[in-house]
C-alpha cells in the first residue's frame, strides 16, 4: 500500500525529462514519492489509497528560496526607495541593533515562513541571527529550511566575537542534526563585513561538516570599489585567493562580473542566487545570468528579504528573471519558460546540495510538492502549462503544498500554522518598532 494518491490535471515533474504529464498521479509513502503514473493505472494498483485530486491544477516540485532573511519580514516597507549601502547602514543596521532578539526571529519567521508555504515555497536557504530559532520555528511549521550559520566581523545581539559566532553555529549545527526538515550552511554576511581568517575557517568547516556557503557576492559596484580600495582586488579574486570559489559556494547577487570572472565561476562550479527584484529595487545592477548559464552555472532563486523586495513571491522572481534577461540581451530565446521552472526547482536544490531529496517529482524523493490551480479566468485557455505558470500565473493561485507527504496548505488554508496569531504578532511588532521612531525613509 502508499499512503496516499495526488493527481491532478497536470504534473510537471521537472526531472528526469522536464515535459508536462497529462493525468497524472504521485504516490506517497512515507513521505517519498514511490513513482509517477498515469491516474487510471494508479487507481487500479491502489484503489483503497487515500486520494486526492485537484482537477484544472497543475503540480509541480516545491519552490526553493535559495536566499532570505525570514525574520526581517517584520521590516517590510520600513525603508524603501534606498540605495543598498544607505538602506543598510543608515536603516536597517540600525534598527537590527535596536529590535534584535530571538523573539524578534521567532515572530519574523513564523510571519514569513506563513507567507512562503502560501507562495507554493517548500524550502528556503536562510541568512540571520539566532538561526537556532530559525530551525526550531521551521522545523515546528513543517517547513524544510538550510539555516545560515551567519559570520561577521562585528558584534551583533548572536554574538559578540568572530570565535562566538563560530562557537554558536557549531552549536546549532548539532542541534539541528535531529530535525527531519532542517540543514545548515555556513553564511559569512559578504567580502566587505568578514576578514579573510573567519572566510577561511567557514570554508574549512563547510568542507568537514559536507555543508554549503552562503554569502553576499558582488552586489554592487561600491563593494567592488571597496575591495579595490582594501583589497588591492576585486571581491571574486580576493575569494579565489583564499579557496572559496568552489561547489560549495552559493553566491548571492552577482551583478557586477567581468567575462573572465563568469568563466571562472563556471569553472569552480560556484552555484548563483539571482534575486531580481530586490536587484531592480535597490538598483543593484543586472546580474548576466543568461552569459553564467551558456558558461554552464548553475542559476537558482531567491527572493532576499521582504525588507528589499518586499515579497517572498518565487513565482514572481520566476517570471521577472525571464523577462528581464529578455530584456538585457534582447533575445526572445533568453531564459525560456521551461528553464525558468528548473531556476525555481532542481537548481535551488542542486545549490543547497539537496538535489537527491527535493527539487523534482521522482521515485525516492521527498513529497514536496506544490499545486496551482490553473482554472481562472487569469490563465484560460491552456496551450503549455509550463507557459502559463512562468508568464500568467500568480501566488494567489497555490492552492495545496506538501512537505514530506504532510499538507502544510489545503485548498489555501495553513495546517500547521495559526495565521491570526502570527497576524497579531506581527501587527504588534509593527505598533512597537514605528511607535519608537524606527528608521524610515
């Protein structure tokens, strides 16, 4: 027997082909997908089977959100229509060093974690303080997460010394060692907050701990500046030097490359977060992901925080990437929809080295699973649901999410979290933090 049946209209498993199945059933057992098969042969193999069918819905493996901030949620709209290095200095630093606490990441991850399952988002690679609460808040709402053992040069409320944030992220490595839907990464913030000592102890734990990296990389052309000015080099180079460019490097932004340097990247196997829209809003710059995908890069997505974009929307990531490399090569042919849906899926796992348990819908992988219902006015007539989901599509229209075979989102309503609640918080938080005069813009 499975545990349970879910068909639906149609089920684009992205791997081991990415083509649309008409009619389609996913077995689960255990929370693993036993195989994919036509519905009428599912039926007949399991007809006792728990089932569900979602009629005019399209499933598709879990959105992975390869770079957040969760807990800044409770930041959104607090300092817009800044440039980068202003907005982080002169408002969101500030107001981090005034609000930061772990209830302060409690609250701000229950509130994104909320908004993310409702986005169709399974699992997200996050970079923040106490991301030992992070785990814990994740872990509570069935919700699978890498959580960024983060480093900095500079105390915070996590820590106050270079040996205390590595001291507490070991810790909370091995707390979360037991947790069924949590990893780790090791997250130093960018090239221009860490010193090379502590980039070298990340990268030779990262290697004997088998886990990622996680970091900031040419954002802007100011940091590139900066390291010049520094450094003497380029950020990239800087990091080549010490031997962090590498497979386990996941490299967040990257608008700001020379052709050697996206041959170099490609070369290493450097994996890269492309966060559109927080890119356009901070007018950050373009990051070139159609020259890193012809060099063979791996290209993922993430959202960054809601405090820079100000959603964690992957769908609408999804289709801003495709249309503004449209745009910036002027090719029609650049980021098609198809490869938009692997940016969203596969590669989000294969950068957080995941790729054997999520990222597509195959026998041995982990249930995460997530629905759209297609029926609306918003995306009729249906000629290539892939098509429709990248270019019409919206959030709204995620109906039901699966995280290792556990429904976490049931015809668009939360099973594991309280919204009003996490509601109410928030809207606390929000009293508390504008009432204290708080940086704005």
């Amino acid at each position: 027997m499975v545990d349970q049946l879910i068909s639906a209209t149609w089920v684009a498993p992205v791997r081991p082909v990415n083509k649309v199945l008409s009619d389609h059933a996913v077995a689960v057992k255990q929370g693993k997908i036993v195989t994919l098969l036509p519905l009428k042969k599912a039926l007949a193999q399991w007809p006792d089977a728990p089932h569900e069918h979602l009629e005019g819905h399209l499933l598709t493996p879990g959105f992975i959100n390869t770079h957040t901030h969760a807990a800044m949620n409770l930041f959104r709209g607090m300092a817009d229509d800044i440039p980068l290095m202003d907005w982080l200095n002169n408002h969101i630093w500030p107001a981090e060093s005034q609000w930061m606490s772990a209830d302060f990441v409690r609250d701000g991850t229950e509130l994104a974690i909320a908004e993310m399952q409702a986005a169709g988002i399974t699992c997200f690679n996050d970079m923040y303080f106490f991301p030992n609460v992070v785990a814990e808040v994740a872990q509570k709402a069935q919700m699978r997460a890498v959580v960024g053992l983060i480093v900095l040069d500079f105390p915070s409320a996590w820590a106050n010394s270079s040996d205390e944030y590595f001291d507490k992220g070991l810790q909370t490595h091995d707390q979360v060692s037991s947790y069924s839907l949590i990893n780790t990464a090791f997250a130093p913030h960018a090239p221009y907050t860490v010193s090379d000592q502590p980039l070298v102890r990340a990268l030779t734990l990262a290697d004997e701990l088998d886990i990622p990296l996680h970091i900031h990389l040419h954002e802007t052309a100011a940091e590139i500046e900066e390291s010049m000015a520094r450094y003497g080099m380029r950020p990239l180079e800087r990091l080549s030097q010490l031997g962090l460019l590498n497979p386990r490097l996941l490299a967040v932004h990257m608008t700001q490359l020379l052709d050697a340097e996206i041959e170099a990247v490609a070369e290493q196997g450097v994996h890269v977060a492309h966060c559109v829209k927080s890119n356009l809003k901070l007018a950050s710059g373009f990051a070139p992901i159609s020259n890193l995908l012809a060099a063979g890069t791996n290209i993922a997505l993430g959202t960054d925080s809601v405090a820079s974009n100000n959603d964690l929307d992957l769908l609408s990531e999804a289709r801003t990437a495709a249309l503004v490399a449209k745009a910036v090569n002027g090719d029609a042919e650049a980021v098609p929809a198809k490869q938009a849906l692997e940016m969203l899926t596969i590669n989000g796992a294969k950068a957080l080295n995941l790729d054997t348990e999520i990222g597509s819908l195959e026998a041995g992988k982990s249930a995460d699973i997530t629905a759209l219902n297609l029926a609306g006015l918003a995306t009729q007539p249906i000629y290539d649901p892939i098509a429709q989901l990248i270019y019409s599509c919206s959030r709204e229209q995620v109906s039901n999410v699966w995280i290792g075979g556990k429904q976490v989102l049931k015809d668009n309503h939360h099973t594991r979290i309280d919204v009003n609640s996490t509601l109410a918080r928030a809207k606390e938080w929000g009293a508390i933090i504008s009432g204290a005069g708080a940086p704005s813009n």
